[in-house]
C-alpha cells in the first residue's frame, strides 16, 4: 500500500500467473475477486471505470460502450468470450443465491453499493498475498498494467502494440505508454536482437 500523496510504481501480472489464479479463485467460490480480476485484466479500464460498471452494462453482451470518467472520452470495449462465460457464470451463481440485481454494480457490497477503490485494492492485495502472487507493489493498477502488457507481448512486442495501448490508454504519447507498461530500452534492445 502506498503513503498518500506519493507515486508507487506497480507492475502487470504474468498472464499464465493470473490465469492460474483466476482458476483458484473459482474453485474456491471467490466469485468477487474472480471478476474484478477477470474483467480488469481483459478489459483494461481504470479502477474508478471498472467499479462504475453495471450487470446490464456488460451481462449477455458482445460490447458496451463507457464514457471514461478521468477523461470523458468515450470508448468501446469487446467482450470476449472469456469474459462472457466468466459474467455468465458468476450471474448464475448470484441469480442461484437470490443476490442477482440487473441494475446492480459488478461490485457491490452487502448495501448493495459499489465498492470504493480503496476496498477493491485491499481485496486485491489480500487474494495476491494469500496466493503467493509475485507482483511489485500490487494494486489494482496491476490489473490494466497486465492488460497492456499482454497487449504487446500477443503483438510480438511491436510498435504497433504500443500505439494501440497509447490510444486505449488514453496517452499523450508511445513513449507514456512504454514507460506505463515498463517497457526498458534493454527490452527495446533485445526485440532488435532477436530479429
């Protein structure tokens, strides 16, 4: 956890390690922390965004459109097929238990109101510690940070990757996005060496 009012660098999970624990998560009925990592880590939002989304927002849908809130702009996001059985899943189960509310929050708690940044990011940083996930200083920044990651290492850590997560990320420039995913010039380097 950071001290307020200061910058702490955070880094994406390794996408088999998130896969893995998405896994643990469903075998052991964590539905919550199951989705917001799901959704976050597919989607790519940030935390304030992913908080705001609604069930008829995203349930049963191919895509859905947000105005994001940091920046007003508005974007549009797939869903993939993924994420669509893992919404679904977690829909039957809550539909199951009497809980399911198709103008509730994704994340709500026992109010019924969505949860705050600083609870997701505590619910987070508790699922990583009992899991033994190895992250630097992970929050639930983490969870867009493994997106963009992902994003350029499916694209062969390309340039065109970077463009790409520079606009979905909303950036003033690739170089922003680079350093948002921390991507070194040793890095840079040896995507020229492998050639």
């Amino acid at each position: 956890m950071s001290v307020k009012n200061t910058k702490t660098e955070t880094s994406g999970l390794e996408w088999n390690s998130m896969l893995g624990l998405l896994v643990r998560l469903k075998q052991e009925k964590n539905y919550r922390s199951y989705l917001l990592i799901a959704t976050g880590c597919y989607f790519g939002l940030r935390i304030g965004d992913l908080l705001n989304l609604k069930w008829i927002d995203v349930f049963e849908k191919d895509e859905f459109i947000l105005t994001e809130q940091k920046t007003g702009k508005k974007r549009k996001i797939t869903i993939n097929a993924f994420v669509k059985e893992s919404l679904s899943f977690v829909a039957q189960s809550e539909i199951t238990s009497g809980k399911f509310d198709i103008d509730g929050y994704l994340f709500q708690n026992r109010q019924r109101h969505k949860i705050t940044v600083q609870f997701a990011n505590l619910m987070l940083h508790e699922v990583l510690k009992k899991y033994n996930v190895r992250v630097q200083n992970g929050s639930t920044h983490t969870l867009r940070k493994t997106f963009g990651k992902r994003v350029w290492e499916m694209d062969n850590k390309s340039e065109r990757a970077l463009v790409y997560l520079s606009e979905i990320f909303s950036h003033s420039s690739i170089a922003t996005t680079k350093k948002y995913i921390g991507i070194t010039e040793k890095q840079i380097a040896d995507v020229y060496l492998k050639l």
